[in-house]
C-alpha cells in the first residue's frame, strides 16, 4: 500500500488546524511548574490567565493566538515507503483547504516580502522540507506555525574558532535583543555548526524538542541547563513584564562542521504550536501530538 | 512597582486624571470604547492624514488606541467579535509619538512595549500603555464584545481602523505610566545591570561543567 496525496493533504490541513488550537501537553505542564516557582504577584497572575486561554482554546475550539502566522512542516519520510501522487502540491492544497473551512476564519498572514502584500497563499507556501528516515514504513510530519511574534527574534552569527564563552554570551546578546518582546515564556531553540542553513534548521528543530528532554550528549546538555538558568536570571518574565520565568527550555544541538561555526538562535513564544502526526505503511493516521 | 490587591475597573476612553493616576505594574480591567489595529499601512495612514490635516475615518482624539488585530462576524445587524490579540507594539515606535501627540490619546497598548520616543509622549501628552497578554485569545477576546464600526475598509480585516466596545476586558498591565517610567526600561536596565554577573556564573558553570565531564571521562 502506498501513501497517498489525499492522505497527505488531508494531514497537512489537519496539523494546522490542531497547532492553532491546542497548547502541547509538555507545554501546559511547563507553564504550571513555572507558576509554582513564580514569586511576582503580575506574573503568577499572567501565568494563570495563560494558563486558562490555552485550556479554554483547546475545550472550545478556538484559536489560542489569533495570529496563525503560516505553516511550517517537517516531513521525516521512511525509505520502505512508497507513495502515490504529488507530496509536495498536498501540502499547499491542505493549507488552502485549511484557510477555507477553519472556524473561526483565519486572517491574512502570507505576506509577500518585497510588498508587503497579504494573502492566504504565496510562493513556496507553505514552507515544507523533507528528511528521510532510514527503514522506517511511516511518514512523520510535524507541524510549526510562525508569526512575527517570536519570528522577528531569531537570529544568526557566523564565528570563527568560537569559545563556548563566545557562543553563550551571543546567546544572551540575542536573548537582551528580544527582551519582553517575544511572548515570553519562550522555548530557545541554539543551533551550532555545520553551515549557515544547517545552524538555522538545526535551531528551529531545538524548539520542537519536548520540553524536559535531555540532549544526548552530557556537554550539551549542561549547557542546555546553565543558559537556561541564564537566560531567568534577566527576569523579563511571563510576557515581559518582570518575573523569574523568561524561558521555559533551552535546547541546544550541533553538527560538526569546519573552522566557522554559524551559531542561530530561534525562538518559539509560551503556546508553543507544534503538532505531529504519522502516516503508516498501510494508510493509518496517528496523532503523535 | 506596586502591586495592589484589587484590581481597578476603568472605562475607556480614560479622563488625564485616571490616566495619571495608574502606576506601574498595575493591573486593571477595561470598559467603554477603543480604537483598534494590527497594521503597519494603517499607522501610516493615520501619520500621514495628521501631517495633511486630513481626516480620520474614525474620532480617534483624546481616545483609547490598541495595537491589536481583529476578526468578526455579522449576527443579527452587529458585527460580534470572532477574536481579538495584541501586536507587537515596537513595529509602530517610528509613527506613535506624533500619533500619541497630535491625537493626545489617554490610553495605548498592545505587546512588548514602546521606545523612548513613545514614553516621552506618552508623559508630555499624559497616556498610559496597557500590556495585553499574548497568545492568550479565547479569555482576552470574551472582552472586546463587539465592532462598532471600522475605517478604511480598503485594507485587509486586521489592518482597518476598528472601534470596538469592551466589557470586562483584560486583565492589562500598566507597563508604561504617563510619567515617564517604562517597565521595559527598568527590566532591561536590570538584566543590563546583571549581564556580567551572569556571565560570570555562565563561566563557573562552564568549568563545574568541564571538571565533572573530565571526571566521568577517566571512569
């Protein structure tokens, strides 16, 4: 049995439509250990009032932020697969069918970057981009949609022969730029090495890590760990107006590379939009989240 | 950054009074009536009609003006709100002082906050700038309760000039008061302030770090 564009479509239109609605699990829970730890009387209030938006949005049905930015998907394609149609054109025609049936209505977002013209779709919408994954009979596509929210803070240095002190304070120079702007609490995703486009895929790939996993590697993860205490030291707090919880993960990976070392830091905001589904070998569609 | 035990109710459009009244870090609830919009183009508009001494297809004088999008739908005759959600405020920092100071709003707000430029007019014109929870739709929507009318309906629905009735709308942070103080400022200033402190401890954790991964290494 092969995967076919109908399935895939209708995957597509699915996990948008899901990211917009509900906070992940790893998320709330994040949030309600934040709140546990807050001691300023506003954020304890933000973090509750967040707290209840993301339940309400997910009871009712309803747009937990109402900007729904524009799709990004990660598609992980098993090499036992075989498929059956356009997988590329399923993906834009499963965001167009999102746009046309979701309740309520999504706004204009697609916005063209030389005009500045809006729209509901739009050269290379939505962004999609495809890995493989050696043996595997399932399609994994996870879903992220961005906006300008947390969108507009990401950034990228390229170094040469960098020092973690060199890294790390980059990381802060980056966190002091976004400063209440980027709906705090925010999930940083840190991508390092191999080159210029691998750091920025390696970083936005960090944001949709589960928050409370570790990294692999022991080194990372004490990073991970120090730049996270780091980052609630500056005490921007929830939404950026003062409090103990700027972050609520910081997730680093890296790839060897050659002597320049692009580092890019991304950031998601406290709802955290991220879905993924598997398609299995035989047609079944699993909602992993 | 007082924190009191109640949480004040105000309708908008503020008087300067109440609007000099409220403190930092104060939160409130807000009724009455607030102009609204997401977009870019339309500050620019709005600029521009002021600079031209032409009209604004709303009265936006000594009102209330959020930076926030919006949708809604028609029921019954009345245009009922889908959702509402603040904007990134610091977009708009080239255009809201001469806005602020010509229009001699009372009240602004949005997310994120406002540049320097913003607080001086807010202090000058006395104005405050309410901090809205992002992201958080589905509760800070239930109080913007429906559109009363909108302007330039030639821009998209989020962009258009959209006056809107609150009922119970919040809660909002006063995170820029009308006499100068900037909660953005004073955080950013503190985290400043502690930047080598906490790179310092960044570096400390760094070697425990090395000491205990070289440890492990030798078994």
């Amino acid at each position: 049995m092969a995967i076919t564009y109908d399935v895939v479509r209708q995957v597509a239109r699915d996990l948008y439509g899901w990211s917009l609605k509900k906070v992940p699990d790893d998320t709330l829970a994040a949030l309600a250990d934040a709140r546990a730890r807050e001691t300023n009387p506003t954020s304890q209030r933000t973090l509750d009032f967040m707290q209840a938006a993301a339940r309400a949005a997910e009871r009712e049905d309803r747009h937990a932020c109402s900007d729904a930015g524009f799709p990004t998907y990660f598609v992980k394609m098993g090499t036992r697969l075989t498929l059956d149609g356009d997988i590329r054109r399923a993906f834009v025609d499963g965001f167009a069918d999102l746009v046309a049936t979701i309740q309520p209505p999504i706004l204009k977002f697609i916005t063209h970057p030389l005009t500045l013209e809006r729209s509901y779709e739009g050269k290379d919408m939505p962004i999609v981009s495809f890995d493989v994954a050696d043996g595997a009979d399932y399609m994994e596509i996870t879903c992220s949609p961005k906006a300008l929210g947390s969108g507009r803070w990401a950034d990228l240095k390229v170094f040469s022969y960098p020092t973690l002190a060199d890294i790390e304070a980059y990381v802060m120079e980056c966190v002091m730029e976004a400063g209440s702007q980027h709906c705090p609490p925010v999930v940083i995703g840190i991508g390092i090495g191999g080159s210029f486009d691998n750091a920025a895929k390696l970083a936005k790939m960090s944001t949709l890590r589960r928050i409370g996993t570790k990294h692999a590697d022991p080194m990372v993860s004490d990073m991970e760990d120090r730049l996270l205490a780091a980052v609630n030291k500056t005490g921007f707090g929830p939404m950026g107006t003062g409090g103990d919880t700027t972050a609520l993960a910081v997730h680093v990976d890296y790839s060897h590379g050659h002597g320049f070392v692009p580092v890019a830091v991304c950031f998601n905001c406290w709802i955290n939009r991220r879905t993924t589904a598997r398609i299995h070998g035989n047609g079944r569609v699993e909602r992993v989240e | 950054m007082s924190e009191p035990h109640t949480i004040r109710r105000l309708t908008l459009p503020l008087s300067r009074d109440e609007a000099r009244s409220l403190t930092l870090g104060e939160t409130v609830m807000l009724d009455g009536e607030v102009t609204m919009t997401a977009g870019f183009p339309t500050h620019q508009r709005i600029a521009k009609a002021l600079d031209e001494g032409g009209e604004l297809p709303l009265p936006m004088a000594n009102g209330a003006f959020f930076h926030m999008g919006s949708s809604c739908r028609q029921e019954g005759g009345r245009w009922v709100t889908n959702y509402v959600n603040p904007t990134t405020s610091t977009r708009f920092d080239d255009y809201m002082p001469g806005i602020v100071r010509r229009l001699g709003l009372t009240a602004t707000g949005g997310k994120g906050g406002m540049g320097r430029a913003c607080v001086e007019a807010l202090r000058d014109v006395g104005c405050v700038y309410f901090s809205m929870p992002g992201g958080a739709s589905p509760l800070l929507s239930i109080g913007a309760v429906e559109r009363l009318q909108t302007g330039w309906d030639d821009l998209i629905e989020q962009f258009r000039l959209s006056r809107f009735r609150l009922d119970g709308f919040g809660p909002v942070t006063v995170a820029i008061d009308a006499h100068g103080n900037s909660m953005y400022e004073v955080l950013q200033d503190g985290a400043a302030a502690r930047m080598p402190q906490i790179l310092e401890e960044l570096e400390q954790a760094r070697r425990e770090s090395a000491a205990r991964l070289a440890a492990a290494k030798r078994g």
